[in-house]
C-alpha cells in the first residue's frame, strides 16, 4: 500500500485551499490556526452570507478584478473585461490594485 501524502504543503493550491484548511482548523504549514482568528472569520463570513446581494454579473466582475489582478496587466485585463462585455477597470480600482507596481 502507498504512503499517504500528508505534508502540510500538499494542498496549498486551487480556489478552495483556504476554505478547506480553515474548516481543518489547520495552517499550511501544519500549525493549529488559533481560536480567536477562527471565531473573527466565522463572525464576519456570517455577517457576508446574510448580506444582500446585487446580482451574479457584479459578483464575478468584482472577482475577477480582484483576484485577476494578481494574476493579468492592467491592460490586459481591461481587454478580457471588455471582451466580455464586462464595464472597464475603474480608476479606484487601477489606483487600488496597480497603483503600486
């Protein structure tokens, strides 16, 4: 029978990484994440979760930027947008996310 992968860095990739190790209760590194930080999550994800929402469009829109731009140029990402029929990056948006690089 084969050894069972079970380092820490494991499965440290993919949109539910995190989710999966705050439900172990686990860091990436292996160490117990504290109480305290796990209450503040939970407290504040349920407040989001009873949070209405403005539509399916502006939540991906939102997503995107915000995880995109790690990830795509400005530019770039402003023409995926477009292609998309998405509106543009706007000007808080450039100034909050590639204001510093």
């Amino acid at each position: 029978m084969a050894a069972e992968n079970t380092s820490p860095s494991s499965d440290t990739t993919g949109a539910d990484a995190i989710d999966v190790a705050i439900a172990k209760g686990i860091d990436f590194d292996g160490s117990p994440i504290p109480t305290a930080k796990l209450d503040l999550y939970h407290k504040v994800m349920g407040l989001e979760a009873g949070r209405q929402r403005s539509g399916v469009s502006n939540t991906m829109r939102s997503r995107i930027v915000r995880i995109g731009a790690k990830h795509i140029p400005q530019d770039e990402l402003n023409q995926l947008l477009a292609g998309a029929d998405f509106a543009p990056l706007k000007d808080k948006e450039v100034a909050f996310y590639y204001g510093g690089k």
